[in-house]
C-alpha cells in the first residue's frame, strides 16, 4: 500500500511528539540499589565483573547510599558478607552481625527517606554456600531452613528494615516469616518475595561478590528450572497468598514472559531483578566499545517496565538515575 491511512511516523517526529505517546517511563523512583557490606575490611573491595561495585566498609556504605539517595534513587537492597561463616549461617541472625550493622547504618544516615529491603537468605553465611541448613542426603532441609529465615527476619526488622526479602526459595517461608514478624509484634515491616527465582546462570558475578558459590552440587534443588512459566506463575501466586507484599522474578531480561504473565495475571505490585550476570554483560561488551552503554541499559530497564515490572532492583541504579536526569 503505497499511501496507508495511517502514517505512525508522523508520531515520530520530534523527541516532544515521541515524548507524548510514550507508553511506559522509567524514573529513579522505580529503581532500588543493590549494595554489599563486608566484614572486617579497612577500605572498599571492588567487585572485578561488576565494574562500578565494590564490597563496602560500614563508611564506604553510607558514603555511597548517600550518593546514589542524592539522584532521587531512594530504595536499596543490603546484602552482608560475614567474616565469619557456619554450617548454619549462624552470622545472618545475629544482632551484631555485619548486615545488621549495615541495615542502621543506612537508617541512620539516610532516616526515613529511604526505603531498606534486606535479602533473607543463608548462602552468604553457611560455609557450604547454600541457602539452607544442609541435611545428610546432601540436600537443603526445607522446614530447618525456614526456622532460621524466622529468626532472621525479625532481627533484621529491628535492624531498621522495612522490606525483608526471602530469597532462598524455600516452600512456605512467606507464611512463616509473616506469622514469626507479626508474633515478635513487627507488623509493619513487610515481605518482598522472591516468587519466582530461576537457577540461572546469571548469578555469577554476585557470588563472588557476596562470596557465597555453592561449596559442592548447585541451586537446582531449590531454584526453579529455567523452562517453567506456568510454575513462576503458581509460586508468585502461592507466595501472594502466604502474605507476601510484593513479589519478584528473577533474572528480568530471560523471564520478559514470566514478568508480563505475573503483571497480567495477579495485577500485584511486582519487582523484577535485573541481576549480576545481566549487568556484566551489558559493561563488557560497552567497555569493549561493542554497544553503547547507556542507550543499552536505559533499553534494558525500559524493557522490563514494558514487561510489567513497577520496581527494577538493579546494579545500573546509580549510573541510569545519572542518565535519566
Ligand atoms: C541469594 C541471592 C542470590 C542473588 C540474590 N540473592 C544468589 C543465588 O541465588 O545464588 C543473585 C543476585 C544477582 O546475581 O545479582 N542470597
């Protein structure tokens, strides 16, 4: 058809006319910061497949939260790397221990302005690198393991959290750590749920950032298998039901689908986890000159708000918040 009726590129015109038919945007506000905390190190660690990261100080920390506060990102996700690990993780329940610490430090530097989520998950603090306590088939026990969440999420409640988020993948731990807040009178705090986490392979540069590779055998007795929409969809949904406040999927660029299913079927407040693996992609092939980088990433984050995500949890926060002013 030679002259169609309809000419969308007339639409296309000018950035004002794009501008005003834009379907989504992406603002820092649906952005949340992930950031590590190590014990027992003098200066910052920089984290080689993440440039841009490094593990923090309790100083480096609120240095950098202040910072990433200041462009309008105002939420973020703690995860502590112990100095000292168990066959139980016994450092992730400890009133002291270093994501404890980070938690109020953040609070006290930032106040109520920013939002605190703290990753509920062992695999930092065991020894053996998994997200549980470990039975004697080999395998991760399921009911020994969401007793310990228990715990943890009520000291991280009174650590300053206002978000704890399971990410372990446990049956029923949205259910137990709901009843174990609100028994230890923490009712406000809530629960981002990791709903529907994939055993990908696009968690490895976070391991060696939060130092927690599997010792022996891998995640895939708990994570879910890569090929499974219709299961993401009945975990988010179970997790929905068990008292969750949000709930996540994660990696977000391989599981689009699973973000859109979720959004379209549940209409729940939905987080999506642009993770590690993802974001190393995207600064290798730009440190090679292979993309551009900040077009590639402001692509990256739109397309999981076109997806259906409302928050992002990604590694780019500070830089696209930058980008996006
Ligand atoms: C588990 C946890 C992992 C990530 C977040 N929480 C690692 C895993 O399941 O092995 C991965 C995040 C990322 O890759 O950015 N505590």
């Amino acid at each position: 058809m030679p002259f169609p009726q309809q000419r969308p590129r007339r639409l296309r015109r000018t950035p004002a006319l794009r501008g005003l038919i834009r379907e989504v945007d992406l603002s820092p506000r649906h952005l949340i910061a992930p950031l590590f905390v190590k014990e027992g190190i003098a200066e910052p660690l920089p984290i080689p497949s993440m440039p841009g990261h490094a593990q923090h100080t309790l100083e480096s920390l609120r240095k950098e939260a202040r910072e990433i506060a200041s462009k309008g990102v105002l939420a973020f996700v703690l995860f502590g790397v112990p100095g000292r690990k168990d066959a139980e993780g016994s450092e992730a329940w400890n009133p002291a221990g270093i994501a404890q610490k980070g938690l109020q430090a953040l609070r006290e530097e930032l106040g109520d302005e920013a939002v605190l989520v703290a990753d509920l998950c062992l695999d930092e603090y065991t020894d053996h690198g998994h997200c549980g306590v470990v039975g004697p088939d080999g395998a991760v026990d399921n009911d020994r393991t969401v007793e310990l969440y228990e715990r943890i999420a009520v000291v991280q409640s009174h650590a300053g959290a206002d978000l704890v988020a399971p990410s372990g993948m446990m049956d029923g731990q949205v259910a137990a750590i709901r009843r174990a807040l609100d028994d230890a009178g923490r009712t406000s705090t809530g629960i981002l749920a990791y709903a529907a986490k994939f055993a990908s392979s696009f968690y490895g540069p976070f391991r060696y950032a939060a130092e927690c590779a599997p010792k022996f055998g891998d995640r895939a007795g708990y994570q879910m298998d890569p090929a499974n929409a219709g299961e993401a969809l009945r975990e988010i949904r179970t997790d929905i039901e068990e008292g969750a406040d949000l709930v996540m999927v994660k990696p977000a660029l391989p599981y689009l689908d699973v973000i859109r299913l979720a959004k379209q079927e549940t209409g729940f407040p939905l987080a999506a986890y642009n993770v590690s693996g993802e974001y190393a992609m995207v600064k290798a092939a730009a440190g090679n000159g292979w993309i551009d980088g900040p077009r590639a990433t402001l692509e990256v984050l739109t397309s999981i708000r076109r997806a259906g995500a409302d928050l992002i949890l990604t590694y780019h926060a500070k830089e696209a918040a930058d980008w996006l002013q």
